[in-house]
C-alpha cells in the first residue's frame, strides 16, 4: 500500500513587506536630492574661494617665466615648468628665515600672554565674588569687535612720542622712556595690538567652557574645604583643557599669519620692512616685484607649515587633553 504525500506549498511572498518596498521605490525624488540640495552652496563656495585657489596657488609654484632677449616683443615671455626651483629659492632667501624667526618671537610673546590672561579673566569672572559680571565682559571683549587695521592705527598713534599723550607725561615726569617702535622694542609694539584684540575672543571661549560645568562639583569642592584658588587650579582649569588646546590652535595659526598689525604701523616708523613677516614678504613678491611663481611657493611653504604645526600639536596632546571625553 502506497501512500502519496502532497508536495509542500511554495513559500508566499511577505504580503506585508511588500507595500515597504513600493513605499521606498516612490519616495518623492525631490525627498531624495534635499540634503544635496541644501549642501550644494556651502560646496560650491568651498570649492570657488578654497579649494580652487590652493590649487592654483600650488600650480604657480611649480611654474616661473623665461624672459627671451629684452622681453618687450611679442612670445619674448613664456610659462615653463619650475619644478621644485620656486620652493628652493623661498626656503634659502636669508628674507624669508629672517621673517620666520621674528614671527617665532612674535608668537612666543603674543601666545601665552593673549592664553593666561585669556584664562585669568575667564576665571575671574566665573568666581562667585565677582560683581560687574556682564559690563567685565563686554569690556574685555570690545577690542577683539575692533578691526585689525583700525586697533593698529590708534596703537600706532599712541606709539609715536611727537602725539602720544603718554610720553608727553613721561617727559613731565622726567622719565627716559625709549621709543616702542624703536628697532629694539617694536615687536612687542606689534605683539601688545594682538593681546589687545585677540584677549576677549579667548576669554570667552573659556568662560563658555567654565559656565557648562556642574556647580555640583564646587560644592562638593566646598564641603571639602576646598579654597578658590584650589579650585580653579584642581577643578576648573583641567576641565576646560580642550578649550585652552583650541584657542591655543587658534592662536598659533593667527601668529603664523600676522600681517595687518606690522603693515599698518610700517608708514608709520622704518623699523619694519616689506619682508618683516612671511605673509608680508609674499605681498611684497606678488604685487611689488610682480613675481607671482615665488609668492605662490611661499604660500604654499607657510599653509603646510601652518598645518603640519596644529596638525602636530594637536597629536600630541589629545590624549591628554581630550581624555575624559572618551
């Protein structure tokens, strides 16, 4: 006796997957492209003002002119590959290791004197006992509202002994003071507009760090018998490391930057050359001399300077400083 089995029905499609899919095969295409649509002009303006004008830049630096006879007729000046030449002549021009190793000092006195005083407004402000809260604030912050040109020409007229009110009461005062944009002294004239302007922007970056941490943590500070000055150096100051560490960065690439305060006081004394800075010496090969290939080279030479620094620093610190956020 022989007995037949009924073959097993085929396996139905998921009735209730199926809508899902036609769902997702009918998500309106205008859904789809509004994330593109809403990066598009932040890529293009990248694109137009960054990324295009670092690749040319690059491009002139590997190009230089060859000037046949005088130069004046016609082809008698072409284009032609430099190679590395540009970046050779740049990085062995005594003007520019000159302009290196001033913006070196100027950076040694502007970055931890702008920083610690930066962190000791911040600090001052978050104590309990502090009173005039919002005018302190307003007050260190104004100078960094100031434009870089403007603050350089009223230091720049406080400098100068034949207006400045300052020397007219040192010499009253029979004090011998020298001159600030004496050869001597000017980049600490150059530095002090840069505390000045760039004091209140750090400050507040750090105070907004101090004000997001718990108050439970002073009070507990407190009830330990934990002084203020203990707690600032204990509590306040390690956990704000990461913004000490970012406006440190934003201070670094500003320094290897500086160009409007020494151009805006160079009429004003001849302490400062064409070539004081590197970004000034650049300004002087690209519009003065009218040598673009050697300008763009050394733009190029302080961009990659600028990001193997912070690049670097940042390295080396994070584990430190960015520790507790792991």
């Amino acid at each position: 006796m022989t007995t037949s089995t009924a073959p097993a029905p085929a396996a139905r499609p998921d009735r209730a997957s199926a809508p899902t899919v036609r769902a997702r095969s009918r998500r309106p295409v205008g859904r789809v492209l509004a994330p593109y649509g809403f990066l598009a002009p932040a890529v293009v303006l990248f694109a137009a003002f960054l990324a295009l004008p670092i690749g040319y830049a690059a491009y002139l630096s590997l190009r230089t002119v060859k000037v046949s006879g005088l130069g004046l007729g016609k082809g008698s000046r072409r284009e032609i590959w430099a190679g590395l030449d540009n970046y050779a002549r740049s990085l062995s021009d005594p003007e520019f290791l000159g302009s290196v190793g001033r913006v070196a000092l100027y950076g040694l006195i502007v970055v931890p004197t702008m920083l610690g005083l930066a962190l000791l407004f911040a600090l001052l402000l978050d104590s309990r006992r502090t009173r005039g809260r919002n005018f302190s604030r307003i007050a260190i912050f104004l100078p960094y509202a100031v434009p870089a040109v403007i603050s350089s020409l009223l230091w720049g007229f406080l400098y100068l002994p034949a207006v400045s009110p300052f020397y007219y009461l040192f010499a009253h005062a029979g004090w011998d003071v020298p001159t600030i944009l004496s050869s001597r002294v000017v980049i600490f004239a150059v530095a002090n507009i840069a505390v000045w302007g760039g004091t209140g922007f750090n400050m507040v970056v750090i105070y907004t760090a101090l004000k997001a941490i718990p108050t439970e943590l002073y009070e507990a500070a407190t009830i330990d018998g934990a002084s203020e000055r203990a707690i600032a150096w204990r509590i306040k100051i390690p956990i704000v490391m990461p913004a000490l560490i970012m406006t440190f960065v934003f201070s670094m690439i500003a320094t290897l930057q500086v160009f409007a305060e020494p151009v805006t006081l160079k009429p004003l004394t001849n302490t400062i050359s064409s070539t004081w800075t590197p970004l000034m010496k650049v300004y002087r090969d690209a519009f003065t001399r009218d040598d673009l290939y050697s300008a763009a080279a050394t733009s190029v030479v302080i961009a990659a300077a600028t990001f193997i620094l912070s690049f670097g620093f940042l390295r080396l610190v994070q584990n430190r400083a960015f520790s507790q956020e792991k």
